[in-house]
C-alpha cells in the first residue's frame, strides 16, 4: 500500500511507527527490522523526509526480545540516515499507574494521552517543518 500512497500523495515528511503488533504476534524481530527499512527507503525514494518511531515491548517478552526490539528504531534510523523519536509511549507506559493512560485492552492509549505523544514526537517533527 505505501508506494502507492506515496506516489498519489508526493508527502514531504514520512512519519512511520510500527512494530507493536508484528511483536505481539511475536513475528521475527528481522522482518520487522526489514520492513520498517523498506518503508523508510521508498519514502526517501519518493524525496521525503523520514521520522522513524520507536516503540517498546512489555517485560513478559524477556529481556533479550525487548531490548533488540527497541534498539531495531534507532539502527534502522542511523542506517537510513532518518530522524528517530526512540519510544512513542515515553511518558505514557512507563510510568507508574501506567493503565491509567490505555483503553481497557492495555495496549492503545487513550485521547488523554495524545498530547503526551505529540510532545514525544514534535522534537523530531518540527525541525523537518522549519526547513520547508
């Protein structure tokens, strides 16, 4: 679906978060690292500007998993030369009474914690809008 979009909408700036879901699964950390380099590479392709997102995994998953999970954002981001916010959630899962920012399943933040995510991404985002 994305070359598709990105040749319809020619954007100027990519923002591209994943992942939580392809771990949730429990889906090859390397097919996650893969795909999120392809989207990055035809965004690039098509002359945007790439803001990659970083997502974080639960402790249940071990220790291992998670830290190779969230370290993939920032080698992608290093590797194609993206800008990074290293975790989405910052602010929002990793801080205590934390279920009191998702929906009832634990996983999706709810409107409350919106701006908090936007503080979490702007430092990344903004720069890329000034230079427009």
């Amino acid at each position: 679906r994305l070359p598709a979009v990105l040749a319809r909408d020619k954007p100027a700036i990519v923002v591209i978060e994943l992942g939580g879901n392809d771990a949730l699964r429990g889906l090859p950390l390397a097919s996650t690292r893969d795909n999120l380099r392809a989207m990055a590479q035809a965004a690039k392709a098509g002359g945007a500007k790439v803001v990659i997102v970083g997502m974080q995994m639960p402790p249940n998953y071990g220790r291992a998993y998670g830290e190779s999970f969230a370290a993939l954002f920032a080698e992608v981001a290093q590797a194609e030369k993206s800008s990074l916010v290293p975790f989405l959630l910052a602010g929002i899962a990793d801080v205590p009474e934390s279920e009191a920012n998702f929906q009832t399943d634990r996983i999706h933040p709810l409107a409350k914690a919106h701006p908090r995510m936007l503080d979490n991404v702007w430092p990344a985002l903004k720069p890329l809008l000034q230079r427009r």
